[in-house]
C-alpha cells in the first residue's frame, strides 16, 4: 500500500486548491506545509471543504500524513511535501508543525 501511496502522490499532477474545481485533471495532489499557517492542512482542508481537524497530530483521515478525496470527477491527494511522505512510510514520527 505504501509503494503505491508514493507512486500515485510522484505521478498526480500538483495543483493550487483554487485550480481542483477548474479543468482539474482526473487525479491530482495538493500540498500542505505543516497543520496550521496559510499554507498548513487546516487553511487547505478548510478550503477545500473537507474535514479541517487533526487527532494526535494526525489529519484526521489521513494515510502517511495525506488525505485522499473525490472533488467531481477528480480524486484529490492532500498532502505534504514528497519526502516527509517518504519519511512517514519508513517510520518517522507525524510531526504537527
């Protein structure tokens, strides 16, 4: 699961949360940069009208730190930078930045 986690995030095209409505592609990864902040999960999930809060640290719904959602026709993969991505599937602690 972890290796086709990393290889639908590495080939979904990245996107603005303001472009998954328009012409979005059928899938597609927005990124986060820590949990909260203009660029954090909860601003993004807020945004993008999906659940916005954490438990332990942890988006709630999330896999490896990413959150995966169908937007129409689109699923969206929520998620933070590739390598701390990476980083979780071998182990590394989730941390709430």
């Amino acid at each position: 699961a972890d290796a086709a986690l990393l290889e639908a995030l590495e080939a979904a095209p990245s996107l603005d949360a303001a472009r998954v409505d328009a012409d979005a592609p059928p899938v597609a990864r927005v990124q986060y940069d820590g949990f909260d902040g203009p660029r954090g999960f909860r601003a993004i999930a807020t945004r993008l009208g999906v659940m916005d809060n954490e438990k332990a640290g942890v988006p709630r719904g999330a896999y490896r730190g990413v959150v995966e959602f169908r937007r129409g026709p689109t699923t969206v993969y929520l998620a933070p930078p590739p390598d701390r991505v990476r980083a979780y599937v071998g182990g590394a602690e989730y941390d709430r930045v």
